[in-house]
C-alpha cells in the first residue's frame, strides 16, 4: 500500500511503488469545505491551471511540451465527497527505462511546478480572455447535464430530495455562481486554495521513494497550513409521506429514480453491511432488481441500485415504458420488502461478497483507482488495506442483510418521461 | 504453443491455434491481481446477408440479430449464466459491435473455473421461441435509451449519411420493428454460421500461467465436437465513394446545437500492415489539422466555437472507414465553415512540418506505452487487429518509420469534395 510522508502541517505525501505499471502517476488534491459560489470558482481554476501557465502561455505550447514528453497525460478536474470539494490535477508519464537518454520524469515534475506555482497570471490577475472561455466551458458542461436525460433525472431527484445539502450541490456549483467570477476573485480563490487546503499527493509507479521526496520538496514547496476543519452535514428531517414527483421533456423512455434514506452512511460502524445489502437488492446482474425487474418481468434494460454512502442514500434507477410506472414501483419496492422480510438467499449473498470482492481487487490493476479508493478510505483506516475490507465482507450474516433493509426507508419516486407528442 | 517477444515493450505473448481452429493467445501481466477474459467472434452487425452453413443459398437476416443473438446467449435451461459468473466472483458482460461480439469476464479468482464457465455458456446455445420473445421487451427498453441520447443519434445519424447501401448504416441493436421478427430459428442460423472455432478468439491477459492455461484450454475444447470449419460467404451491397446525403438535421431536446462532420473513406479494402499504416497515419492526419496544438484548434477555442466536447476520430474496418469531427458549438454555421476550410487548405498547403511529425509520433507511441497498462484494451484491441490481420505490437514499430508521405496518402482517403457531410442536432425553435 502507500506510505505516507508528512511535508508540512495539511500537507502529505503517499507513495506507492510498484513494477506493475509502464507509467508513473503523479495526483495532487486540494481538498476545502464544499459550498455552491467556491465550487463554480474552483471548477473555473481547474481549467484555467490546465490550460496555460507563465512559460506555456498558449494551449498550443502547453500541449506541445506535453506531447514532446511521450505524450505526457496533464489534466485537473473537480469532484466532492461529503461536504468537501476537491481540485485534482492527474499526471502521468511513460517510464523512463522505455527511452534511452531521455529524463520525462524530471521533467514532468518541471511542468507540474509550472502549473501548480506558476500559473498564467500577471497583476494578481488572470489571463481575461482565458478566464471568460473556461467561464464558459464550465456553464456549458453545468448546462449539458440536460441532455443527458438519466443524469438529468438523477439531478432533479437529488435536489428534491436534499434542497441545499452538498447531497444536491454541484461540484461544478451553479450557471450563476460561474457567472459571478472575475480575474480577480479566480486569483483569490487560487491563493486561498494553494494556502489553505488540505493536500495530499499521490505518486504511483517503479519509482525511488527518497528521490520523490526530494524533488518534491524541491519542486512543490507548499507551506505549512492549518487542518481546516471538515463542515458536518446538516442534519436532514426525513418525512414518513413519499414525495412522488413527474416532470416532462421531449423523449421517448421514463427515467424512473427512487430515493431512499438511511441512517448507515460511510462513517458508521454498519457501512460494510450496507455495501453487501445494496449489492444483493441492485448492485449487480445476479441482485433481485436485474433478475426481477429485467429478467423476469422484461421491464427494463437497467434496473439497479445503489448507495450514496456519504450521504446516506439509497437510489434505484431503471429506465421504463413510462406507461408501466406504477408497476414498475411496486416490483422494484417488492424487492426491497423482500429484503426486509428476509428473503434472501446464501446463495445471493455469497454472490454479492464475491463480487464485492473482486471489484476492489480489480482496482488494484489501476494507478488512478488505488489513488481513488485509497483517498476515500484513508478517512476512515489509515493503514486501509482491501483485505481488511474483504475481511469486513465476508463477516456480513443473512440477518445482517435483513437489518440493515429495515433501515432503507423510500423518500420520493421521480419520473422523468416524454410529453404526449414527440416532435422528432 | 508458440512464444512472441516483443522486447522494446517488456511483453510476451503465447498463441496457439488449436484442432477446431481456435486461436487462443494469452498475455501473463507482471504484478496484476485480476485476469481478463474475451472470446470473440468475427460477426457483427454488418454480417446480414450471408450463405448459412452448409446451405448455398444467400440469406437476410433481420436488423439487430447480431446484438440479439450476444443477449441470448446469457440464458440457459438451468438459468442465467450471471448467477454462475457471480458465484465465482467474476464480473461478466459482452458487447457487439458493427463487425464483432465479444463475451468477457475479470476475476481476481478462479480463472480456471470461469473461463471454462465462458466456453461453455458460448458453445452451448440454447434458444427456445419463449426466451427470444421475452427478449424483445428488454432490448426494446435499451433501444428505446439510446434513441434518448443525442450524441448516439449524432454518431449514428452521420453515418447514415455516409453510407446508401452498406449495412454500416443500420444500428447495431437493429430497430424496435425489426426485432420483433427475430425467431429462435434466425438465432441458430446465424450462431452456427458465425460462431464456429475457426471464426473465434480466445484472449486471456493478466494474471496468469500461459502453459497451464493453454493445457486446460486444449482439454476442454478437445472434448466438443465441433463441425468442419468452412469458409463463411458474407454479402455486401456495392457502395460508391460519394456521400449518400450531404446535409441533415435532427431536432432533439438539447441545451446546444451539436455539429458532426463525416468524411468517407475511398480505400476501404486494406488489410494487414497496410491498414496499419493507413489508420495510424489518418489519426495523425486528424491530429495535426484538429488537435489541440493546430492552428483550427486556437482559433476555434479563441472564438468560441468548440467546447470541451470537441472531439475527432478515424475508423477503418474492411468494407467501410470514415473520419468525424465535431463539437457542441452554439454556432454551427461557423464552426462547419472553419473545419470545410481546414481540410480544404490542407489539400493546396500541406500544413504538416516534419518536427510536427516526429512530436506526435513520440506522443502517440507514449499514448500507446501508456495504454499497455490496461488489460480491457489489450484484450480488445488484439482481437480486432487480428481480425484485421494486424498485430497490435505492430504499433510502436510503425509508427517510428511512418513517413510524411504515408500521412498525405492517408488525409487523401478522406478529402475528396464529395466524401463530406454535416450531421446537426439542434435544440427546438424556441417560441
């Protein structure tokens, strides 16, 4: 796994080395507390960073360098967890050992300093041009979530269900947000970001854990900052009634999006029980909801679930003839009614382990999914491992399963469906 | 077995063909913890008109048999193959493409017991009219989902104008109309046609022990019995190089107008290493006219014209080939004219300088050093290039001695006037 190395008060180094990989990768997080206005400022900044930095003043100069580094992957993108947004920047570099006489390694750590220190900024401002067009990229990608319809229901479901909750806000913030943003308040968020956040860096690859460090220090010189503290999420009342919802557009299938609540989220001691019951109600093709739903009734061509765990949610989604609705409900709640009466088999809930199982093995085949996962699970293991987990999985009894979908408690029922007359 | 080094790389494949004519080939990965498995038949949806096997007689099939065929393969008379996977702890799917479909796995566990799961449920088809009409309900769902997603319909829809007759043109899940005349008997028509050993590929990558592997495999396929191979005869309508329609517009509910352009290939009977060579020097073609370091590239972006969304591509396959760019773009119009006029200027002055060449050259061979480390597409990729006759290991070596002229050769495949057309998807008129 990774070893950890402490640079500075907020700011850490984890380091993984391994032959497996023909590549090195090098992430760096910035991670703040999650709010509407600084999620829009920071998505802007993310594009800004990737695009150009003092020497690479230019897309076009900045992909030429890239390019002439074996075509050097650099990209940032923004994400949340819980109440925290996170500014990443993904690199990745061909090993050395593949070019006799060429040093892309000592390079890309180069570029990184450019991007990371050096940004495209004069007058404590930046380029205006740049910022308007990544203004507009960001509105764009918030906008284009309609075109995507089971997104887009996905979306609504959310914002219904948790109104102002980070459950519901963007990690890209709002079309408004980013329209509030000027040179000046995108260099502020910067400064803030680059002297506040908490960091964690990642270098995954066949690598010498004491020459990292080294050029680190020497490349990356973050200053010491305090550990902000996480926001708590706010406490969400639930209603006993079932908020039951229908919006329209132009389209041809219903996308049916049910919410559920429960009080097991990704800091409870039951989180591992509620993985295996959410694998043996929708997480995969053997779970009740695919061979109900799909298989036996012919309803959909998807019907699964899943466990927003930060959050505390449970989401089933099937795309349906928007006729059969109410059918459809009560299939799906019947399945979940299964669960809570004890109707599931050894059979499923060996099934569901396996899997499990062999999906956090499976991310071991990749540098960015052991960043991922291990970022995520670090909060709550340090020392994390997947076999302490598998260990967790298997312990999970029938009972277990019973228990916890006696928790999952339905909220709202949204379908989003087709007007009467489909103009095509 | 046969053993191939390919020492620049750091791989090492083992390939054997066996009695039935299966080409089975295995690729052990240093420090992986799962196994991916792909069995692939050389049949998709283009294959709709052909001899069955052991008739002469040239059959149609209808549209959407191919995908339809890879659904029912997951149902046997003791149920559904997902519940053996899952035991196993293995992650199944499969997919179907316009000229392949693939059944796959990856387990961290147990590859014995599930590759043998793989073979089995592939080589043992079981149709009955009950379970195929079952069927239409599901895949009319996934068709249905697709028909929602505008940038299928994009894709798709400049394809159609591309092509007037080759069956490139029909969606590979076929229609919903056209499936509900699917019958069991089309099914085993078509499986025992296509899905013969000699017309298949078994690909095993990850963690694993090639001798031992390969022994198991011999074991459990000598014990089938298959008929003798034979050639399989495929139809295909004639098709002119020319564009079928220029122009079309499709009204979906979208937050933006989206633009794609298409640009037929006029070679499309390469194979080999000449189709090698013709692919990579066609995505460096694109690359250098639309890439993020071309001149189109800054002005479209300083201008507006392009988003995050933009992107181009360049598919080659025997009997069909095309080349796409598009974009988002709330300027349409523009952003068509710009792209017409970069391809245009291209053809009077050559735009591509030899340090451009060599650049992308290095990035391409660092995308591809990049990509060996996933083993979803080392097993895909294979399969296609063998089915092409090409060696994905091939790519490295080419593309060092690509030559400029290779590049102008390719860039004229795809320029002619009449190769050109626009596919847009545009929001409703607002009131």
């Amino acid at each position: 796994m990774f070893n950890k190395t402490k640079l500075q008060n907020g700011v850490h180094l984890y380091i993984r080395k391994t032959e497996q990989f023909k590549t090195v990768n090098v992430t760096i997080k910035w991670k703040a507390p999650l709010d509407q206005k600084k999620a829009s400022e920071r998505a802007v900044l993310a594009n800004v960073m990737e695009d150009s930095t003092k020497q690479y003043p230019t897309v076009g100069s900045m992909r030429k360098a890239l390019d002439e580094l074996y075509g050097t992957v650099l990209f940032t993108d923004v994400s949340k967890r819980s109440s925290q947004h996170m500014v990443s920047l993904y690199t990745e570099c061909v090993n050395d050992e593949f070019f006799a006489g060429e040093d892309i390694f000592k390079q890309l750590w180069q570029l990184i300093r450019s991007v990371v220190f050096d940004p495209n900024v004069s007058n404590k401002a930046f380029d205006p041009d740049v910022t308007e067009r990544e203004k507009r990229n960001v509105r764009d990608r918030i906008r284009s979530i309609y075109d995507d319809k089971t997104r887009f229901a996905q979306k609504r479901m959310l914002e219904i269900m948790r109104p102002d909750h980070p459950a519901s806000i963007s990690a890209y913030g709002t079309e408004t947000a980013v329209s509030e943003i000027t040179n000046e308040s995108l260099y502020a968020t910067y400064e803030d970001m680059m002297n506040n956040d908490l960091i964690d860096i990642y270098v995954v690859g066949d690598i010498d854990e004491n020459d990292i460090i080294k050029q680190i220090k020497q490349f990356l010189p973050f200053a010491a900052r305090d550990a902000v503290k996480q926001n708590e999420l706010p406490d969400v009342k639930v209603s006993d009634s079932v908020n039951t919802v229908r919006e329209k557009q132009d389209m041809k299938q219903g996308k049916l999006h049910l919410g559920f609540h429960t009080p097991v989220s990704f800091h409870h001691p039951d989180y591992h029980k509620m993985q295996v019951t959410n694998g043996v109600f929708g997480g995969f093709a053997h779970s009740k909801l695919f061979m109900n739903v799909r298989e036996k009734e012919s309803m959909a061509y998807y019907a699964n679930s899943a466990f927003a765990s930060h959050y505390g949610i449970v989401y089933v989604t099937a795309g349906i003839d928007a006729d059969l609705e109410e059918k459809a409900v009560k299939l799906i709640l019947e399945q979940l009614t299964a669960l809570q009466n004890g109707e599931s088999t050894e059979v499923e809930l060996s099934q569901t382990v396996a899997l499990l199982e062999n999906s956090i093995l499976s991310a071991n085949d990749s540098a960015r999914s052991q960043i991922e996962i291990f970022d995520q699970y670090k909060e709550l293991d340090e020392n994390f491992s997947a076999e302490r987990l598998i260990e967790k999985w298997e312990s999970v009894t029938l009972e277990d399963v019973k228990e916890m979908a006696k928790t999952i408690q339905l909220e709202i029922v949204y379908l989003l469906s087709g007007k009467e007359d489909v103009s095509e | 077995m046969k053993e191939v080094n390919f020492d620049q790389l750091q791989e090492k494949i083992y390939t054997e063909t066996l009695d039935n004519g299966l080409k089975v080939v295995i690729l052990p990965k240093r420090g992986f913890s799962k196994t991916f498995v792909t069995f692939t038949t050389k049949y998709g949806s283009i294959d709709r008109t052909f001899k069955p096997h052991g008739k002469d007689e040239l059959i149609t099939v209808p549209d959407g048999i191919a995908h339809f065929l890879e659904h029912k393969m997951f149902e046997k008379e003791d149920g559904d193959v997902f519940q053996k996977f899952s035991l196993n702890g293995a992650s199944a799917n499969a997919y179907t493409t316009f000229g392949r479909t693939a059944y796959l796995f990856s387990a961290t566990n147990k590859l014995k017991e599930n590759t043998k799961i793989l073979l089995d449920f592939v080589q043992q088809p079981y149709f009955t009219k009950q379970t195929v009409d079952k069927e239409k309900g599901i895949i009319a769902q996934e068709i249905t989902m697709y028909d929602d997603q505008p940038d299928w319909r994009l894709y798709f829809g400049t394809i159609e104008n591309l092509y007037e007759n080759h069956p490139v043109k029909i969606d590979i899940a076929g229609t919903v109309e056209s499936i509900q005349d699917i019958t069991a008997e089309h099914l085993y028509t078509c499986y025992e046609t296509f899905y013969h050993p000699s017309n298949m590929l078994l690909f095993i990558v990850g963690a694993v022990k090639p001798e031992e592997m390969m022994e198991f495999i011999k074991e459990d396929q000598a014990k089938k019995s298959f008929d003798k191979p034979e050639a399989i005869e495929r139809q295909f309508p004639t098709e002119s190089t020319e564009v079928d329609v220029s122009e079309r517009t499709l009204t979906m509910d979208v937050s933006k107008p989206k633009l794609n352009i298409g640009m037929k290939c006029n070679k499309v009977d390469l194979q080999g290493q000449e189709m090698l060579e013709a692919e990579l020097s066609a995505n460096l073609v694109l690359d250098s006219l639309f890439g993020r370091t071309s001149a189109f590239y800054e002005k479209a972006n300083a201008e507006g014209l392009v988003d995050e969304s933009f992107s181009y591509e360049f598919t080659m396959e025997e009997g069909y080939g095309f080349a796409m760019v598009g974009s988002d773009t709330d300027e349409p119009e523009r952003l068509e004219k710009l792209i017409r006029h970069t391809i245009k200027d291209a053809k009077s002055n050559w735009p591509v300088l030899e340090e451009d060449l060599n650049r992308m050259r290095r990035k391409k061979i660092g995308q591809f050093m990049r990509s060996l480390n996933s083993i979803e597409f080392i097993a895909n990729q294979y399969t296609r290039y063998e089915f092409n006759e090409m060696n994905l290991f091939d790519v490295v070596p080419t593309l060092e001695k690509l030559s400029m002229d290779k590049l102008k050769e390719a860039f004229a495949m795809f320029s002619d006037d009449n190769s050109y057309t626009i596919f847009k998807v545009m929001p409703p008129k607002t009131q």
